[in-house]
DNA sequence: TGAAATTTGTGCGTATGTATT
DNA sequence: GAATACATACGCACAAATTTC
C-alpha cells in the first residue's frame, strides 16, 4: 500500500446541512456502488477506517451502513466486513 | 408529582445475557403493552427518563424503542413523545 | 411575538464483548 | 493465541421540533 493511497477526495460531509451527516455518507457510498467503483461482492472498508478516512465518527458510519442494509444494498457479517450486495 | 412515584420495581437487565440490554429492554416495554399496562395511546415517559429509571444508556432506550417501531407498537414524534400505537 | 421547557435527533468519543480469520 | 472487524453499551453535547407560558 502506497504512503497515499488517497485516490479520490472525500467528499465534504457538512454537519450543517439539513439532511443528517449518517445519510450524506450513505448516499455517498450508494452513489459509489450505483456508479460500479464499488462492485457486487466487494468489501468495504471497515468501518473503523471509514469513520477515520471520511473524518466522521464511528456512530455516523453505523448509521450510515444500518441505512444501506436497510435499503439492501449491503450485507454485514460479524467479524468478516461489509460487502456490497451480490445483485 | 410525588417525591417517590417509583411504583413497580424495575426490572434487572442483564448485561452478561446472550440476549442485549436493549433487545431485554424492548421486551420489557413489549410486555407492559402486552399486559395492558400501557394503554393504546398512551405516551411513554420520556427517553431520557427510561434511562434513567430504568438504569441503562440512552443509547441502550434508542435501541429500544427503535426496535419497537419496527415491531410497530409505539409510534415516536419528535419534540412531542412515544406513544403505544392506536389498535 | 418569543422565550422557556420538554422531548426526540444527531454527532462524537470510548470501552468492552463477540465472531471470524 | 493474535489480529481484525462488527456489536453493544456508556456518557456527553448540541440541534431540531413541539408545547406552554
């Protein structure tokens, strides 16, 4: 893994917003798996590391993934990952 | 309001239970409704209280109830209360 | 008008437990 | 057993919605 792995810009969550920082980032990374970055089948980060590299915290990132299993979008296993959902 | 209106003892949660605090908190609040205790209508105390009273976590009452709205006994509305569902 | 009180919602941080590898 | 990753639980602070005065 390079020193700067950092590819693409995350996005700015902006806690001001009317619509709740939890689904900003879940829109966000729907929007990942909607435009194929993120592929059927591929694990996400975990979401230790989610809430560090997108800079909100761990709770957000709960909520977030809570809302894209709701939507079916992606499954949970203990101890395993997040994975997007093989369509 | 009385300086003790404690009137049921509240139950022992037990946090080294398979069963999570707040899956036997929900089932306690299932139960009250179940018994008639709470009536259709009627409205909770207030989150923050439950924890309180009840001596777990707020987060551990979100949980909760947030089960119980899945489970569709209570409806909550913000600024106002959670209230027992009409039949 | 609007200020205060009440109640739920969101966000952050931390610690411990459980499941998988 | 160790490392990794999700699950639960606690505490705190501030925002938003509702009601009351």
């Amino acid at each position: 893994m390079p020193y700067h792995d950092h590819v693409s810009d995350s996005p700015e969550f902006k806690a001001d917003s009317p619509t709740p920082v939890y689904v900003q980032v879940a829109d966000y990374i729907a929007a990942r798996i909607a435009s194929g970055e993120l592929q059927p089948g591929a694990r996400l980060p975990a979401e230790r590391d989610m809430s560090r590299d997108l800079g909100v915290a761990y709770d957000t990132i709960r909520r977030a993934t809570a809302l894209l299993r709701e939507r079916k979008l992606i499954v949970t296993v203990v101890g395993k990952g997040t994975y997007v959902v093989e369509r």
